[in-house]
C-alpha cells in the first residue's frame, strides 16, 4: 500500500498515529446509499457497505488503514494492495463466457401451438399452419452450423409455437446432434421447453431415455393459469399439472436428486398473479418444484396486445416479488428447500464469485455471442427476443440463414457480422450513460432488444428503461436483505449461490 507503516513508537516511547488510507489506495468504485449504509461495489464483482460515519471518515481521508472499515474495503477487493496478476486473473474468469462461442442454440420447430395465451411472446400460429414447421433439412443444417461453434459446450433447446407439434424433427435433432458429436466431442445438452398438453408416454420414454430436460409453464393456481393459457380442448392447467406430477415420479424412480431433477416450470407474472404470491409459491412447493424463476411479463409479441387487462407497473411487480421472497425465505425457515431463481443467479454473482453466464443479464450481453436462434425456415437471429420481434414485421435482429451455407467461414461471418457487433457494443455497461457508474454494474446487464422494443433503439435510455427500473429494485432489495439477514438468512443466499451442476443431462461423449 502507498501508506506508511501501521503504528509504531519512537526512541521516546511515544506511539506514532496510524497511518490512514490514502486515495490511492483504493481501486475504482461505484457508490449507492442502502439500507441506512453506503455501498461500494468494485470491477471484480465485490461488495463492501460502510457505515456513514465510516463513509464520512474515508470521504475525509481519516480512514485508518488497519481498522475494521478498511479490512471490509480489502475483502471486497477495493483496495490497491493486492498482486495485480490475481486480479487480472480474477476478471478474467468472471469474463470467461467471451472466450467461447454461442452455447445456447434455441430451434424453433414450429410456430403452431394448440394453446391461445393471452401474453404469447412467441405470437404463436395456428395449429393447421403447417407452413411454419421447421424441414428436416433445415434442421440438419441448423445442427451442422451450431456445432460449428467454438464453445466446448452446447445446449439445443426446443421452442415453439408448441415444439411437440412437430415431434419427428425434434426426434431427428436429437439423433442428428448425438450423431454429430460422436466426432465433435462437446459437451452436450438438450431442453425442450413445451405446455406439455401433447406429451405421451412415448414421447416421455424418448425424452427421459435421451435425458432431454423437461420444462414447462405454470402460472399459478389452476383459475389462473387457465385463464391466461387457454387451451380449447381441455384444462391446461389438469393436464400440465398431471404431467409434471409423473415426469418428477419418474426422476425419483429413477434415483435422482428431486432437488435437481424435476420439470423446469416457471410463471409468467400477470396483474391476476399480483395479489396471489403466496399461492403461487405454494402451487409449485405442492408439485415437487422447489424453484421457481418469477418472471415479469415481457413486451414481445401478443403482450402488448393484452397490456391494457394483464399489464402492471414496475412497483407492482417489485411489490409482488418482495411478498413472495419473503414467503420462500420463511419456507425455508420452516425446513423447506426452495429457491428463487432470479435471486439466486444474483446471489451467484454477488456472494460467489463468478457470473452464472445468464445470457439476458451479463455484459455484453448473450446475443449472437452466446445464443443463436434457428427460426423453422432457416433464417438465424441474436437471440429468441430478437426473433419474436421479427414476428411483428421488423427482421433487423437477422444474422445468417442456414440454407446458405454452414461452413467454419460462414460462422465466422455470423458471430462478427455487423449486427452481432451492435448488440455486443450496445449492451457492454462501461458503455452505457447510466450503467457505466451504477453501484449494481459488476452483476447487471441489459437486453438490446428489450431496449429496441420499449424505446425504438438497442441502446435505450436506461434512466426510463422498465428493465432497468426492474433489476435496480430486485437489486436493492436483496442486499437490503442481506445487509440486515441473520445468520440463517446469509447462509441461505450463500446456498443458493452455489448451484450444483445438472450432469445427469450432460450426453455422453
């Protein structure tokens, strides 16, 4: 450190002040007043709060370099005496996702769904639409191009419209990419995200025997979830419920951890969920699913048709979400394990050490460089975002069309393409007026297209964006909460800050 050294006396016996902190001393930080406390936050992704007083004496240079404020400061990472070897190496592995390619590789195999959902983000088509189900030509050059990704790890996920509707190409994926890989050797993963109101017990048999991950949609209790996701030819909610019963018996069965393994569902937050939090949290806890991602309602495809009946403000969904946090951690309390995933992929960033690589919420973001969306007629998109988007009329978020080639040059294009590009400069904080100086910074990240969607550019204007109003209030009620937490409550998000790997999906290799 640039201070001298710590006390010490003279030849008289008389004992030197202690040497204070000194602004070199510290390492850029960003500032923001919570819970009664001042928090620092710093480019590795640690925290310290400080006291005002505290705050006070270190404003005014007073900080002395030994006591307990400056120890917080130096265990956050925030203080100017470390090896910076370390902590270059340190940054380097909270990046670590920029030194792959796209991971995540979402086909959409059809636009046909048999469910009619108020808040469609995918606008759906008809199920006699027959004209948008993805060929099982393009499938294969869909395949061929995602593994001409430089990441060691895929996973292929199936959407829709309903991916079941159009079972034999999602069949013929997973046998072409399993196929594939006996050469290319990645680590392999598939998910298949679906109502699951046309799943059979073969199909289950396929899927569970090529460990396919299962997710799926509830919304809450069954008034609920049927009145938003309406299904013509029955109960969606019966019927998702009654398969996600026997999809999560089988896991058992099959001897694996229900922790880990169990259908993926999660809600999407509409204005008749806001004054039922804790039913929805009971709902999910009484199936089996101890997790739940409370996911606010997006402005994509029919949700800005049905904003006027299903939509909310932000402070109506924080205010939701605070109520229902505040029920899982009191489950806890009780004994159960139950996660939030929201709060938990936050928590991994703040109290772990390591960025969870959530494409929506990293800088740069995970368009064209972390995902790419296969549409069903071949043509490629940054993300699914960008290709629901296209489904209202606009295709600026096209990056390739795989019926022209799938050679390495033509990935290379792809993934360096002028509008990959955009996206990446557009959602890098450092870059951003707004972000570039937040305290949350080093745990947040942006979604162009949300931006381009709400405000007419992928840039956005952060300081009106509903995104940005959304994470800075998640953001600030959890180190609320963890500024005030006992010790039950700390070590509950420490928990939920080290998720464990699902290697029962990974395919051999």
């Amino acid at each position: 450190m640039a201070t001298a050294l710590s006390t010490r006396r003279t030849r008289l016996g008389q004992r030197q002040p202690q040497a204070t902190l000194a602004p070199e001393d510290l390492l850029p930080v960003r500032i923001r007043r919570v819970a009664g406390a001042y928090l620092l936050t710093g480019d590795l992704g640690g925290h310290a709060f400080l006291e005002p007083e505290e705050y006070q004496r270190w404003l005014q240079g007073q900080l002395l370099a030994e006591e307990p404020a400056a120890a917080k400061l130096r265990a956050a990472d925030l203080l100017a005496d470390g090896n910076t070897r370390q902590r270059a190496q340190k940054y380097l592995e909270r990046k670590g996702f920029l030194h792959f390619g796209p991971n995540l590789h979402i086909f959409v195999v059809t636009l046909r769904c048999n469910h009619s959902c108020q808040y469609c983000h995918a606008s759906r088509a008809r199920m006699d639409a027959f004209e948008t189900d993805m060929s099982i030509e393009t499938a294969e050059r869909s395949v061929d191009f995602a593994f001409e990704s430089t990441s060691p790890f895929l996973t292929i996920e199936f959407q829709g419209g309903e991916p079941l509707a159009n079972w034999p190409v999602v069949e013929h994926i997973v046998e072409y990419a399993l196929q594939k890989n006996q050469l290319a050797g990645k680590q392999l993963m598939f998910a298949l995200v679906t109502n699951l109101t046309l799943m059979d017990d073969d199909k289950l048999a396929y899927l569970i025997d090529r460990k396919v991950q299962i997710s799926t949609s509830l919304d809450g209790p069954e008034a609920i979830h049927d009145a938003v996701r309406v299904w013509r030819d029955g109960t969606s909610y019966a019927t998702t419920v009654g398969w996600i019963r026997k999809i999560n018996s089988r896991y058992r069965e099959m001897g694996l951890d229900p922790m880990l393994y169990r259908v993926e569902a999660l809600p999407t937050i509409t204005r008749l969920t806001l004054p039922h939090a804790k039913a929805l949290i009971d709902e999910y806890a009484a199936l089996g699913c101890h997790a739940v991602f409370l996911r606010h309602l997006d402005p994509f495809g029919f949700a800005g048709a049905t904003k006027a009946r299903l939509g909310y403000t932000i402070a109506d969904f924080l205010a939701f979400y605070q109520q229902a946090l505040d029920y899982i951690v009191d489950l806890n309390r009780q004994g159960s394990d139950f996660v939030e995933r929201t709060a938990a992929m936050l928590f991994t960033k703040i109290l772990g050490g390591r960025d969870p690589n959530f494409l929506d919420l990293r800088s740069p973001c995970g368009a064209g460089i972390g995902q790419i969306a296969y549409n069903y007629d071949g043509r490629m998109f940054t993300c699914d975002e960008g290709r629901m988007i296209d489904r209202s009329g606009d295709d600026c978020f096209v990056i390739g069309d795989v019926a022209q080639g799938s050679s390495l040059q033509d990935y290379r294009a792809v993934v360096s393409g002028p509008v990959v590009r955009a996206m990446t400069t557009a959602s890098t904080l450092q870059g951003q007026p707004g972000c570039a100086d937040c305290a949350y910074m080093p745990w947040c990240g942006i979604c162009p297209v949300h931006n381009y969607s709400e405000q007419g550019s992928i840039h956005g204007r952060m300081i009106e964006s509903t995104w940005c109003q959304k994470y800075m209030g998640i953001l600030d009620l959890l180190m609320t909460r963890l500024r005030t937490a006992d010790e039950f409550e700390k070590a509950l998000y420490h928990r939920w800050a080290s998720p464990r790997a699902l290697e029962h999906y990974v395919q051999e290799r």
